[in-house]
C-alpha cells in the first residue's frame, strides 16, 4: 500500500465517520472509548463504527511508520539544508 493510498483511506474512513458523528452527536474517539467500556449496546451502526474507527487508527499508525522513513530519507538527503518535498502525481482516473 502507497502512502497515497493510505492518506485516500483515511479520508475516506473520516467521511463514514463524520456520518455517523452526525447521526448519533458524538466523536468517534469518545464514542470507541464508550463502546470499548461495555457501555454501548451491539448496534450494527455501532459494530461498523468500531471496524471504520480502528481502520483508521491502523492506517495513521502505518502513514506514521511511511512518513519516518520518508522523512528520515529526506533528511539524509539534505544534509544540513532544507527539505524538499515533490508534489505527487494524482493516479488517473481519480
């Protein structure tokens, strides 16, 4: 998995989640603390939620790790001087 497609998943699990923060007046990290708790029923709307939030967890955990090497190269690169950072490329059809 590319970094750009790690970033276009997580963009896309935050708009399933911004649905859902919508619908029931609460942010995903404080809802997923009350549904780690036990305190929240067995909703199917709760079930994905859970599934969408740690995917989205897992995916910044990964960019996290990518972004380190990435930015570890970068700096490797410039030596003492500024980092310099390329545009990427859109993939066709997107």
């Amino acid at each position: 998995m590319t970094i750009n497609e790690i970033i276009q998943d997580i963009h896309g699990l935050e708009a399933e989640l911004a649905q859902l923060e919508k619908r029931y007046g609460l942010l995903s990290a404080d809802f997923y603390h009350l549904y780690k708790a036990g305190e929240l029923e067995q909703s199917r709307d709760f079930i994905q939620w859970v599934g969408y939030y740690e995917a989205k967890l897992e995916r910044e955990a990964r960019y996290r790790e990518m972004m380190y090497t990435y930015l570890r190269d970068l700096r490797q690169k410039a030596r003492a001087g500024a980092l310099h950072l390329t545009p990427q490329t859109a993939p066709t059809g997107v």
